[in-house]
C-alpha cells in the first residue's frame, strides 16, 4: 500500500539523505521517496505503520504529520503553534511593565526590543540548521545565502537597539524593510501550499509556515511603520 506523509523539519538535502535512509531500514517499508520542497516522503509498505513509529524511528528534529487517511491525525495547527502564542504574551506583558506610565512609543519600543531579542535566542539554539530553513522562504537568503548566518545576529542588534534607545530610526528601518520582504515570501509559500518549517523560532520547535508569520511580522510592520512616522 502507498502512503504520503509529511514530514517538517527537514532543511537540506543530506536531511533527506538521511531520512530515506532511516525509512528504507523499517521493515515493511519499500520504495521510499523523499521531497524537500514538499515536506514529504512517500513509501510502500506491507503492514500498518502510525506515525510514532515513523517518529520514533527519524529522531526528536523531526515530526511526521498525515496526508492520507490512512494515518491517524496528528496533532492541530492550534497546539503546534502554542510556543509561538505564549512567547507572544510573555513578550507582550514584558513590555507593559517595562513601559509603565510612558508613552505608547516606548512601549512599541520595548516590545520590539524584547520580541527581537527573544526571536534571535531560539535561532541561536540551533544556528547551523536556522540558514537552511530560513532560505526555504525568504527572498533575500534564498539569493544571499550568507544573509541567513547573519540575520541571528542582526536581530540581536535590533533588539538591543530598541530596548536601550539607540539608533531607533536605523532600527526601524531595518525592520521595515526585512520583515516586509521576509513577509512577501512567506506569502508566497502558502499561496503555493509548501508545507515547510517556520524558522521565526529557529529549527529547535517544531513550527509549522502558517498565516501566524504573516500576522507577526505584520504587527511589528505596523509598529515600525507608525514610529517612523511619528504617529504614536
């Protein structure tokens, strides 16, 4: 019986030289495909197989989700994306009690701050793996490979930046413009319907590419936007 699987955490090709491998040693399983594009690996096989078997045979970097209904569901968009949900908040309320009785400027500030300081931390939890995955998206890094080493780093200087009062403009224009890019491809890659990992956090959670991206890089668009033009 054929069956399709997706498979998120994949970020090069010996990623998927090595889960063809790994695949091709389960038995029962034959005729293994693997697509990086795709996020998926498609295989013959002569017995039932769920997915934690097929994960606990690729290992804690990679989750196994199903397409067919042969598979048993795995878990919602909702719970993978709640890492992503409760760093918002603990950086939200940070903000607030950082910028209590000032003005909305400095709390756009402060949140900014806390949210590029906090983004950069989880892409340095795992710094090797975050350049490829971030190319599977973003415009700039898919032209400039070097570009995604950097971006960890860069974060951290818009962090620093925002939460000590330095440079702000650069800041904000910097923000501006990478986000609205990364922004643009990400747009594209749901529009395309590529199941990929999101490297917002880095590749050390298990984040799907979802509308969520699109909504946080939006909320620190509009806040750099509006301190750039004086409007708050």
């Amino acid at each position: 019986m054929k069956q399709t699987v997706q498979i998120l955490g994949m970020t090069c090709q010996n990623c998927v030289k090595g889960v063809t491998e790994k695949l091709n040693f389960m038995d029962g399983i034959s005729q293994v495909e693997v697509s990086l594009e795709n996020a998926q690996a498609s295989f013959d096989n002569s017995k039932s197989i769920d997915l934690a078997q097929l994960e606990a045979t690729l290992g804690d970097k990679y989750s196994v989700h199903p397409i067919d209904s042969s598979m048993p569901a795995g878990p919602s968009k909702l719970k993978q994306l709640r890492p992503l949900f409760l760093i918002f908040i603990y950086v939200f309320a940070g903000s607030l009690f950082l910028s209590r009785g000032a003005s909305n400027s400095l709390w756009m500030s402060n949140f900014m701050g806390l949210f590029f300081i906090v983004f950069s931390f989880f892409k340095f939890l795992d710094y090797t793996s975050f350049p490829a995955s971030f190319q599977q998206y973003d415009p700039i890094a898919k032209r400039v490979p070097i570009y995604g080493w950097v971006y960890p780093f860069m974060e951290t200087f818009l962090g620093l930046s925002f939460l000590f009062q330095w440079q702000i403009t650069y800041a904000l224009w910097i923000t501006l413009i990478c986000l609205s890019i990364t922004t643009i491809g990400v747009i594209a890659t749901l529009r395309l319907k590529k199941t990929i990992q999101c490297a917002c956090l880095g590749t050390v959670l298990d984040l799907p590419m979802t509308e969520a991206t699109i909504i946080e890089n939006t909320i620190m668009i509009v806040m750099a936007g509006l301190m750039l033009g004086g409007l708050v």
